[in-house]
C-alpha cells in the first residue's frame, strides 16, 4: 500500500465534524453517514440535521459495527507492519468494502452509509450476493447507469433471480451505444439459459415481458435473431427466438435478413432452420 493509500485508510475514517479519526462511529441519518458520539452530539445541540445530507437526524442513533471493525484493522498497524503495506498495491477501499458486505447480509443502512462515502458498485458482486429486490432499488437510484450493467451482469451469467428483480425496476430497456435491448445481448452472448428464461418470464401487472422486444431492432437494425446468427454457437438461441415467434424476414436498411448473415457465416445448420417454413405455413403446405 502506497503512503496515499494509507491516507486514503486514514480519511474514510475520519469524522467529517472534527477531521479526526473516529472512536465511537455512529449511524446517525437515514442515508447511513457517520460521525463519532461525542462531535454529533454536541452538533445535534445547534442543529437536527446531518451534517452531509441535512436529512433529519435520527431519534436513535447505532454504532456503525462495520466502520468499527476497519477502525481495529487500524488501529493494529504498527511499525512493523506499516513498511509490508506500504509495498502492497491493494487499496482498502473501505466504503466499497461496507456495501459489498452490506449485500450480503442485505443491510440497507449500511449501504446507504457506504454510498454516501462514493463506495464504488461492482456488478458481478452485486448479482452474486443482492437478494433483494429493496437494495436493487437502492443502488439503481444511486448509480444511474447501474440498471443497465446490472442487467447485462445478469444475463451474461445466468442470474435469473436477479434478472426477475431488476426487470421490475422499470430498466432502460436499451443499452447504448448499440440500441441493444435484453434479448439482442443474450444472443450477443450466445446464452441460451438467459434466453429461455426472457422469453417465458411473465412480469407481474404493468411491466412488459421481455418477449415484448423479440423483433426489435437495435441501430443498426439488426434483431436479435440476426445477432444469434452471427455466432458460431447459437443454435439454441435461434431455436428458441423461431420457436417464440421471430419474424425471419425482418430485413436491415441495407436489406439484409437473419439467413443472410447465417450465410455469410457459411452455418449450414444455421440456414437449414432458418430455411424451414414455420410450424402455420407448414400445415397450409399440407
């Protein structure tokens, strides 16, 4: 850890009042900021309002068990441990470190107190471990691109609890700078788990099912069953968008259509099920 990094230890720490390390930390608002007892209560004398945020103050304030288990990590360093640390490139970046274990024991003061410290949101943290659709809420409201990182974390590796919890938040349900809705970035993917999963997820009153978006085009016009056929792998992923309804014949502006990128990627299995009439015509054929 650099001489900055030990700094940077050493100011989340701190009590924003006094501007020295903390010995009591408590929670004091609704969004989770900390300050040592003895400053807050002699600020509460002047004032009712969080020094931070001015959100009231709450009537009961609770110690800050995550700020005081770092506080311990720091108050063991000493002189012979400072010059190891000094050497390591780890930072201890202690707000990202409270809400990453905030997720896991689903604490949203805690997390509320570890945004307000500008923690930084990991998605592949976030989806391993939020299991609730209340600290979904909570990050989305704070991190605005978070909803659409989110998504894209939950598809690409098959979160599907996740994926139920996110889709009520009312998500972007574009994701720039391709104009990529969720279906062409399962196929982009060649995820055919999430895939299924989209196609027969049912939302409750009020949100659009992800099928919704089964012949939507992205920029460059392109639907999603265009963008499984240009993958090596995704014959699942057309089977289930033919199987849903994809129309085939969609074509981009410069008039191309799903079998003709099967066909330039020379996938014979590929055009074969492109090829085939769809079960209705089929039985007219008869």
């Amino acid at each position: 850890m650099s001489g900055t990094a030990v700094e940077a230890l050493r100011e989340s720490l701190t009590c924003g009042i006094c501007l020295e390390v903390m010995t009591d930390p408590m929670t004091v608002c609704s969004q989770g900021h900390v300050y040592d007892l003895e400053c807050v209560s002699d600020w509460k004398k002047q004032k009712n309002s969080c020094p931070t945020c001015r959100e009231p103050l709450l009537a009961t304030w609770t110690r800050s068990k995550f700020v005081v288990r770092y506080l311990e990590q720091y108050h063991r360093l000493d002189k012979t441990a400072l010059p190891i640390l000094e050497q390591s490139t780890m930072l201890p970046d202690l707000p990202t470190g409270l809400l990453s274990t905030a997720f896991k024991t689903n604490d949203l003061i805690a997390a509320r107190q570890a945004i307000g410290q500008n923690a930084k949101i990991q998605y592949a943290d976030v989806v391993d471990n939020v299991s609730s659709r209340e600290m979904f809420a909570l990050l989305t409201a704070h991190y605005s691109q978070s909803r659409t990182g989110l998504l894209q974390m939950a598809v690409k590796h098959n979160k599907l609890e996740s994926l139920t919890m996110l889709w009520t938040l009312d998500p972007p349900f574009r994701f720039n700078p391709d104009d990529f809705t969720i279906l062409h970035y399962a196929c982009q993917h060649e995820n055919s788990v999430s895939l299924h999963f989209l196609l027969n997820y049912c939302p409750p009153d009020g949100h659009l099912p992800p099928r919704h978006y089964i012949n939507a085009c992205d920029a460059a016009g392109r639907t999603p069953l265009m963008i499984a056929c240009t993958h090596d792998t995704s014959l699942a992923c057309v089977r289930l968008l033919l199987d849903h309804g994809a129309d085939r014949s969609i074509r981009t502006p410069s008039g191309l259509t799903a079998l003709s990128y099967a066909r330039v990627r020379d996938k014979q299995p590929l055009i074969s099920m492109l090829t085939q009439p769809p079960p209705e015509e089929t039985c007219i054929l008869q």
